[in-house]
C-alpha cells in the first residue's frame, strides 16, 4: 500500500496516474492547497518543500517527494515504463521537469490569472510555451512515445499538455502532439489517476 498525498493540479496526476498505470495499491490523501495543508507540520515531515505529490511506501516506510523522484521510484520498485531505453526516458522525464512544467507553469500564472498586469512576462513565456511544444512534437513525429515505448517521461509529460486550453495553445498546430494526446488519454488508467484525489472537469479533449 502507497499513501499519496496530492490535489488536482498536473503534477499530482502524474503520480496517481502512475500508480494506475503500475497497478499499485494506494490510499489517496486530499492536500487542499486553497486551504495552506501543505504547510501543516505532518505533510511538512514528508514533503520539507511544501509541495505536493508525495508517497509514503508502507512497505518500507520510504517517502518521496517531487513528482520526477517519485515517478522514479515506482518505476525502479516495479521494473516497468522504462521504455526502450533508461536514459531515453529519463532525458525526456527531465526536460518536462525543468523546462515543460516550469514554463507552462508560467503561462498559467500570467496569461490565465493575470492577464495584462505584464505584457513582457506572457509574451516571454507563451513564446517558451510554443518553442516547448514544437520539440514535443518534432519529437512525437519520430517516435509514438517519447522515450520509443510508453514510459514515465509521458506520465509526467501529459498531464502538464493537458491543460493546453489555460496556455491557449491549439493542438491543431501540434498535429504530433494531438495524436499522442490524445492516444494517452484514451487509457483507462489515465482516465482513472486523472480524477484523483477529487473529480474536477473532463479530460479536455484534444482538437
């Protein structure tokens, strides 16, 4: 049994998409950041950042913090979603934690939330936002899957593309994108994770 500790944002579905995915056992605890859980003392013994996901393994009593490590984690505990190659898929999990989630992160906080208040800030990073999607697709053109076969990097990649309506980015435009999008969104797992720990809205679909 896993206990996951998240909240509907990207990066916690990533992990309860992955433990779907790995068929693992968990127990999924509401961290309600509109309500400053995540600074309470006990979710800060296991998440010193503050941030949600994170897992305690009552198997081994190992807890895990950020979305990458955990995803990691799994993947190590149960051998599977490596895709073709190891490094393949941790090049590509590594750039949806620095460059993918950050960056569209921004997007959000700018375009979506606070709109006009800084012009440059947008313009800065919906250009980022487009450029990042040009590699993912440039990308899906070669290969199905990021990393060849379905892997981590895609668990961890998709949830953040799946808010693509907040960056205001077109998936007509990313016909490589469109497709691996809405592939992963037709699995019964994704389906599953992508509601949790509460339901929110309807996987958004692609164009």
């Amino acid at each position: 049994m896993i206990d996951l500790y998240t909240w509907p944002t990207p990066n916690g579905r990533k992990v309860s998409i992955a433990l779907e995915e790995f068929g693992l056992e968990y127990f999924a605890h509401a961290v309600n950041l509109q309500k400053d859980e995540q600074f309470t003392p006990e979710f800060l013994a296991i998440s010193p950042n503050n941030k949600i996901p994170a897992i305690v393994d009552r198997s081994n009593g190992q807890a895990v913090m950020e979305s990458g490590a955990i995803l990691i984690y799994l993947a190590e505990k149960c051998d599977q979603f490596w895709g073709e190659n190891r490094y393949q898929t941790l090049q590509w999990l590594m750039l949806q934690m620095g460059g993918i989630g950050p960056m569209l992160g921004q997007v959000h906080y700018f375009k979506k939330y606070n709109s006009g208040k800084s012009v440059y800030a947008e313009e800065r990073f919906y250009k980022e936002a487009q450029r990042l999607y040009g590699v993912l697709d440039q990308r899906l053109g070669e290969v199905e899957y990021l990393a060849g076969e379905y892997s981590i990097a895609d668990m961890a990649t998709w949830p953040w593309i799946s808010r693509f309506e907040w960056q205001q980015i077109s998936l007509t435009e990313y016909p490589n994108v469109n497709r691996w999008y809405a592939q992963i969104a037709d699995r019964a797992a994704v389906q599953k994770g992508y509601d949790v720990p509460m339901f929110v809205n309807a996987i958004p679909q692609a164009d």
